[in-house]
C-alpha cells in the first residue's frame, strides 16, 4: 500500500492507501485542511485530535446539506420526467379546422370594373392639354 504524507492545519500525518487512489486521498485531505484551517483562524491553537474531530464534523455538516439538495433535485427530476412521459403519451390533438373568409365574385367583379374606369380616367386626363 502507498503511503502518503498529507498536511491538515499545518500538521503532517502519513496514511496508507490502496494502488490508485492516491488523488482521492489527496483531495480529501485538502477539504479536511480547509475546514481545519478556517476552525484555526477561528479558535486559534487546537490539539490534532480535536481539530480533526471538528474539520470532520464541519465536512459531514456541508456534506449533508450537499445530500439533501440532491435529493431534492432526485425528486424534482423523478417529477419532470413522469410530465415528460406523460406528455408524451397523451394523444396529439385533432387539428383544427381554419375557415378563411372568402371575398364574393361579384364584389372582386365589382372592385375590377371600378379600377379600369379609374385607369381610364386617369388616362383621359394625362391626354388634355
């Protein structure tokens, strides 16, 4: 087993580890120094024993808030997929059927002759001096 040397609040320890898994120790350790070094700004000097037990309280703390949230995004994604699932099940519509007004032939016939007189006299009065 590799042994490493990790430091948390400014304390060395070596710790053993499995083949590999010498980066996960190693980011772990780093989170443990964080909240042991925040507890010692805060406190000031702490025996080893009681500034791990309170870095590892303060870790299980954040982690439980971390837990809960994703629990709650498990649900509320449980949730969004049964909608998913639902709407997608459900029949599509029937189409609607659209009426568009129609303008009559004898108003259109109405509208032609009335545009050809107009041309015609505009025509007219383009022809006098």
């Amino acid at each position: 087993m590799p042994e490493q040397t990790i430091i948390i609040g400014h304390k060395e320890f070596q710790v053993a580890c499995q083949p590999g898994e010498e980066g996960f120790l190693l980011a772990a350790a780093e989170m443990l120094d964080t909240e042991a070094r925040t507890l010692l700004d805060q406190i000031g000097r702490v025996p080893a024993e009681r500034m791990l037990l309170m870095s590892g309280l303060m870790l299980a703390d954040r982690t439980a808030g971390v837990e809960d949230k994703l629990q709650a995004a498990e649900v509320e994604l449980a949730s969004l997929r049964e909608e998913i699932s639902r709407l997608h099940a459900r029949p599509m519509p029937e189409p609607r059927q659209i009426e568009v007004p129609v303008v009559p032939q004898d108003l259109t016939d109405a509208l032609t002759e009335l545009a050809a007189r107009a041309e015609a006299v505009a025509d007219d009065l383009e022809q006098r001096p």
